[in-house]
C-alpha cells in the first residue's frame, strides 16, 4: 500500500483531475460549437484542452491507482503505452504553449504580416505541436534510444536510457526540444512586451505634442493683439470723421475682424481636425495595438508563467536523478502538479475574458439555472 504522504496527495489530485476534465472539455466544445469563438488564438487553445483531455483520461486515472496499490492492475502492455502517452501529451502542451506565445508575437509585433497569422500559418503550427512529439517518441522507440520498464516503488511504467550513446541521444532530444520551446516563448513574449511598451510610449509622446500644438494655434498669427492695437492706436484719419462716423467706422472695423476672425478659427479648425486625422491613420499604421489585443497576450504570458511553475518540478527532478531512481513521494508530488497544470490552462484563458466567460456559463447552462433558481424564489 501506499504511504500516507502519496494517499493524501492522491485523494487532493482526485477532484481536481475531474474538475480538469469536464472543463477542459466545455471550453474545448463551447469555442468549437460557438461561432464567435472561433478565432485564431483559440485553436491553440482548443488544441490546449483536447491535449490536457487526453492526458487526464487516457493516463491518470490508471497512474492515480497504480501509485495508491503499488501494482499495475491492468494490461502489462497498456502500462508501457501510458509511460510513452505521458512523454507525448506533455510534449504537446509544451509546444503549444510555445506556439501559442509565437503567434500572439505575430499578432502583436507582426501585425503588418498577414500571411503570419493566416490560416496556413496556423494550421501549419498545429502540425508542429502534435507531430513533433509523436514523432520523437516513434523515433526513440524504434531506434532503441529508450525502453520502457514498470518500477513498483513508482507504481507505473517509467521510459529509460538505453546504453551510453543513446543516452546522449536521447537526453540531446529530450532536453534540446524542451530548452528551444521554452527560448522560443520567453522570445515572444519579451518581444511582446517590448513592443507593447514602445508603442505606449510613443502614443504618450504624440498626445504631449498634439496638446502643446493645439494650445500654441488657439489664435494664430497674434490676431488678439493685431484687434487690440486697432482700439489702442487711431489713425489720424479718424479725426476727419464725427463722432457718430467714428462709432460706424470702429463698429464696421470690428465686424471684419471678427468676420475674418471667425473665418480663420473655421480654416484653422479643419485644418486641426485634418491633421488630427491624419495622426490618428498613422498612429493606427505605426502603432495598431488593441486593447484586445494587449489582454489576449497577458493572458497568454499569465498561461506561460503558470506552465513553467506545474512543468518545472518535474523537469528539473528528472536532470537531477538522470542517472539514479526519483524519491517516490517526491516523484508523486512533481507528477501530480504537472497533471494541475494540464487542468488549469485552458480554465485560465476562458475565466480572464469576460466574452468567453459568458459564453461558457451559457453554455453550461448555469445562467439558466440562476434565472430559475430567481424566479422559483420570487414565486415562494
């Protein structure tokens, strides 16, 4: 049986695992059955939660009782097929959240590019998540780079080195496919930030300058002061007038000015109202970052940072025992934190957006429930 440390962590992983599922699978069916969820961004995230989908139900559960009897209880065959879905499923989520991270960079820093954030360029991304770690696993099964054992301290099916030349293979792909998604993301998101930080700046600078320009043309060419030294300073020609001519004179003088005051505020109007809109066509060309856009790329930046705290154990616990068998309660803790971060990401990316929140509570039918639940109350 199992120690009390690996039952307690077992019992907590339990309704977490079941929680993962059924909302990985609603996020995955609500963006799928729900037009207006169908962007780019999100087949990512589909791919996200079909992947976390599999792991949980194809992997877990049976590891999950392996790890509480100490013993694998089913097919010896499907033991070796877990340890090999295990390095698959894992590797697909790796990638894509790298890939993930890549295309918010061409939506952001490469938003000019359309051919980046085509469809093809999407579809080709998806390909690359799914093949490569396949691929990889058919490539160490079928070179003999690795084998798969059961260790009964783990209670499951572990993949092994094979000898001393494969092992450097292996640990090459292993650990040379993990370090250039995980560069390949940390690349895109600080390329992200550097953007989003540059074009803040300079739509601040352009509002300082608009400001002083706008306060500078409120009355161009000094016309205050050319109708005030009018009234200062008479003419001698206004003595050969009466008094009452006088009042015409200054009455009709006052008129064109302000006529001609008026005409050119209107001039200088329009010309404002021109050149604000010519700013603004290429401040959207130069600068064209959403709002939408912003928060689609922390969220994804937030989904990363969740990645590597869930992932990290796991990874650095396998460097340090490479050559020597894992702690089995330590081995438990790290593997049961990775299956956290296959249930957590995609319920983190639908919660953060209000649209797609709403769009999943409907989903669901919770709204309705609510609604129901309100006007049962108001009836009693």
């Amino acid at each position: 049986m199992a120690s009390l440390l690996v039952t307690v962590i077992i019992s907590v992983a339990v309704p977490c695992v079941l929680a993962g599922v059924i909302c990985n699978a609603a996020v995955a069916l609500c963006i799928l059955l729900t037009s207006s969820l169908r962007s780019r961004t999100n087949v990512f995230i589909v791919s996200l939660a079909v992947s976390g989908v599999l792991l949980l139900t194809t992997v877990v559960p049976f590891q999950m009782d392996s790890y509480l009897t100490n013993e694998w209880r089913y097919s010896e065959m499907y033991c070796h097929v877990t340890a090999r879905l295990s390095f698959i499923c894992v590797g697909v989520t790796t990638n894509n959240i790298a890939m993930l991270g890549l295309y918010r960079c061409f939506c952001v820093v490469h938003r000019h590019n359309v051919y980046l954030r085509s469809r093809k360029s999407v579809a080709l991304m998806i390909l690359c998540v799914w093949t490569i770690p396949v691929g990889l696993e058919v490539l160490k099964s079928g070179m003999g780079w690795t084998k798969t054992r059961f260790i009964p301290s783990y209670g499951r099916c572990i993949v092994e080195q094979g000898s001393s030349v494969a092992k450097v293979t292996y640990n090459a792909s292993v650990l040379g496919g993990i370090l250039i998604t995980l560069l390949i993301a940390v690349y895109s998101y600080a390329r992200i930030i550097c953007t989003v930080v540059t074009s803040s700046r300079k739509i601040q600078t352009e509002h300082a300058h608009s400001g002083a320009s706008t306060a500078t043309r409120t009355l161009p060419n000094n016309m205050a002061g050319q109708h005030l030294s009018t009234y200062a300073e008479p003419t001698s020609a206004y003595s050969e007038f009466s008094h009452r001519d006088r009042e015409t004179l200054v009455d009709k003088t006052d008129e064109s000015i302000m006529a001609q005051t008026t005409s050119t505020s209107r001039s200088n109007s329009s010309n404002d109202t021109q050149q604000r809109k010519s700013r603004a066509r290429k401040k959207a060309k130069q600068v064209g970052i959403s709002r939408q856009e912003v928060l689609l790329s922390k969220i994804c930046a937030l989904m990363f940072f969740v990645f590597f705290v869930c992932y990290g154990p796991i990874f650095i616990l396998t460097i340090a025992f490479a050559d020597t068998l894992f702690p089995p309660e330590a081995y438990t803790a790290c593997t049961v934190i990775y299956w956290l971060g296959s249930c957590i990401n995609p319920i983190l990316y639908a919660s953060l957006q209000t649209d797609m929140r709403k769009k999943l509570v409907d989903f669901l039918g919770i709204s309705r429930c609510l609604r129901l639940g309100q006007i049962h109350s108001v009836d009693v």
